[in-house]
C-alpha cells in the first residue's frame, strides 16, 4: 500500500508478449478441486499473482502441503488427515476461497467455511451454492459468519441454476464428482475456466460431460487420484492487451491464447476498427487510428465478460464518438468511473448503464485502483494521456497480474512501480 505505478503516454505498442496462466480465473479453482485426491497434484504454468498467496494460506490452514516445486510448477499434498474449516483471516480477503466448500463436503463430509470477501463490485450471494448443495444432501447453515455444511453422503441430484454463476457452477461440479450417482447442472455456466476445470477432474479419474455447454453431466465416482496438469492461458490478461493496443495504438502479437477464449471481444473490438487475426500460438493485433465507439453489453459467457468492462470504458473514453456500456452481470461495478473522469474521460453513469463519450486526449492524474480490472483500466487509460498518471493501491492489480507494469514494458510502453514519497 505504500507503492503507486506510474504511467507515462510513449506512442504506440510494438512487440510480442506472452499471457501469463490463468491463474486467477482457473488456477485458483484447481487448487481447492486438488483436495478431492490424497496425494500429491502438480499445477503448472502457475504465475504468482496476490490471489495465489491468499489461496496458499487457505489451504495451508485447511492441512494441505503446498510449496513451489518448480519456477511454475505447484504441489498440493492433500494429506489424509484435512482439517475442513477455512479460517476468516484468510477467505475474507478472497472471494474464491468458497470453491473449497464443495470439495471438502465431497471428501470430508462436513465443511466449516467463512463468508468469503473479494472486490467490492455488487452482490454475490452464495444462495445457488447452497441450493444445490442442498438438492444432492447436504445441510447448511450460516452461523456467526461461517458456512457450516454437513452430509452423511452427497447424492446425485437435478439442479437448475437461475443463472449461469461460475462460482455456483464450480462448487456443484466438485462436489458432485464424488457423490453416489448422477448429478445434473442446468443453466451451468459455460466460461473456458469451468472447461479446464471438467478436463483437470476427468484427468484425475471423474466422470464429467458437457463441460462448457449449459448443461453438464457427472457421475459420481468412489474416490479420485491425484494428477499433474497445466493451467490455460489467461484470456483476461490477453483481453487487456488488446484494449492497451487499441487505446496507444500499434502492432502487437500476443502468445500462449486461443481466439475461441476471446471470440466476442475480437467481435466487439473490430467493429471499434482493431485488426485482431489469429497467429499458430496466439493473436495478432493492430490498431492504425483512433477507434470508433459502439454499445457494450456484458453477459455471462459467451458474451461479452464483465471482467473486460472496466477497460473497454477505458478503451471508449479515448474512442470516436458516444457509446453506452450496460453491466448486466455486476451491480456496483462502475465505481471507477470518477476516478477515470478525474483523468478528462467523459463518463456519466446510472445503475447498470454508462454513456461513454470520447475524447481525443485524456489527462494524467493522480487515480486510485478500486478492484482489479479497475486498475488495470486506468494503466491503460494512462497510455493515453499527457503528462503523468499515477495509479495508487496497485496491490489491487496486482491480485489478478503477475506484472502489468513489465509486460507493457516489453511492448514499449513506458510503466513503472515506484514508492509513495
């Protein structure tokens, strides 16, 4: 908290960059999966991002060995002897530290979990999780603050979620690997993580189809093995590199993606007139002039993600002409919006909807990160303005970055970490 970045407008992007693994979105959900199997998992192309520490500590407190094997490389020990309870210092500072709910009842039977915390972007009711949990056997209560779940036996059940939660989907789909019979998810979201997620517990020894269509199949299994696999790509950290050079303009490749993972921001962001093609391992990028502005609505996968919201309002601000940005998936998440107006972006925000006017140039200024696609929008928004921007509370960026700072570095942006005087 004591360190700001520092952003300074040099001119176009030029290079090749490589995404960092999906820890965040994916890794994170694979480590509390990891707890289904005694026996030691391996997780690689593992980038050390904030998000991961928290995660460490969870499963660290829970009995799990964990320790780095290798510069990418995570062993989990999921010894015999786990203690089910996850600790409030801990999952308060991370709202994926729920995912270990549904692995811990599976396993252990019982679960004592924390009201998770997380970016303060709207509310995220767990009230799906329990549902479902509760449809294959389960009893919850909330008591003083923690989750207590308990069950003699997880039993396959139908479950309907009322909307495509990823979270939701996650814990239902590990709990449900090692329940007595089939297990139905309905209206299951559909993000590429939930697929790698299916594709990392098949490895281990379960029974999931349907992965990353709405409707996924599992049937329960006795007992799974512990396996090594690779994290995917980051497609969010991949996103953000294409708005960076649709905003500074120039010509960058970006390695280690898969278009598929990105389709609808490719859409979006060729209409605003970035050339984006697919490359044998990745994507290539050029934006020649000043974008034109169009409407943006967020929507669960395959939409448009609400994890890109914050920088395409960026990447609008300094666009051609007025758009309006609709957030159906958040409802608190344009709390960035004044810290970007304090930098001469034009953004006039009510509930769900913002008008994004753009201006041809923005203003370096003294901003604060709130959440983490909020800050790495306003180091972007930072490629596009005259003077000095600083971006202070970093540390949120740093929850779902390994490096931004760095890797914008490398395709010559000018982007440094400094102290606070």
């Amino acid at each position: 908290m004591t360190e700001k970045l520092v952003v300074r407008a040099r001119g176009p992007l030029r290079g090749t960059v490589r995404v960092s693994g999906a820890t965040k979105n994916a890794g994170l959900k694979q480590m509390a999966a990891a707890l289904l199997a005694p026996g030691c998992t391996v997780l690689r192309n593992v980038t050390p991002v904030a998000d991961l520490d928290v995660m460490l500590d969870v499963l660290r407190a829970i009995g799990a060995g964990v320790e780095w094997t290798g510069p990418d490389e995570l062993t989990i020990d999921a010894r015999p002897d786990l203690h089910p309870e996850a600790p409030y210092e801990h999952v308060t500072r991370l709202r994926a530290s729920i995912n270990v709910l549904g692995p811990l009842l599976a396993r252990c039977g019982e679960a004592r979990v924390a009201m998770p915390g997380g970016d303060n972007i709207g509310s995220r009711k767990l009230d799906m999780h329990f549902r479902g949990l509760q449809a294959m056997g389960a009893e919850l209560e909330v008591v003083h603050g923690f989750i207590e779940a308990r069950c003699n036996a997880l039993c396959g059940a139908r479950v309907v979620l009322e909307f495509p939660s990823v979270g939701a989907t996650e814990n239902l789909l590990t709990a449900a690997v090692l329940a007595k019979g089939a297990t139905i998810i309905e209206n299951a979201a559909r993000e590429p993580e939930i697929t790698d997620l299916a594709a990392f517990l098949n490895r281990m020894g379960a029974h999931v189809a349907g992965a990353g269509t709405s409707t996924i199949e599992v049937e329960g299994v006795e007992e799974l093995t512990p396996v090594a696999s690779t994290l995917m790509g980051d497609r969010i950290e991949a996103g953000t590199f294409l708005m960076a050079c649709g905003i500074a303009g120039g010509e960058i490749a970006i390695e280690g993606t898969e278009l598929a993972h990105l389709e609808m921001v490719v859409v979006k962001l060729g209409e605003m007139g970035l050339k984006v093609s697919r490359t044998p391992d990745g994507l290539w990028a050029r934006a020649d002039d000043r974008l034109q502005a169009i409407d943006v609505a967020t929507l669960p996968y395959p939409g448009f993600a609400t994890d890109f919201m914050p920088l395409v309002v960026a990447l609008l601000a300094t666009a051609e002409g007025t758009a309006i940005v609709t957030e159906n998936v958040f409802d608190s998440r344009f709390s960035f919006v004044d810290e970007l107006n304090r930098m001469g972006a034009d953004v006039r925000n009510e509930g769900r909807h913002a008008v994004v006017r753009g201006v041809p140039r923005l203003s370096g200024a003294p901003v604060r990160a709130l959440d983490v696609r909020a800050g790495a929008a306003l180091v972007l928004a930072g490629l596009a303005a005259d003077g000095e921007t600083e971006v202070l509370d970093p540390y949120h960026v740093d929850r779902g970055y390994p490096d931004l700072a760095g890797r914008l570095c490398s395709l010559g942006a000018d982007v440094e970490r400094a102290s606070l005087e």
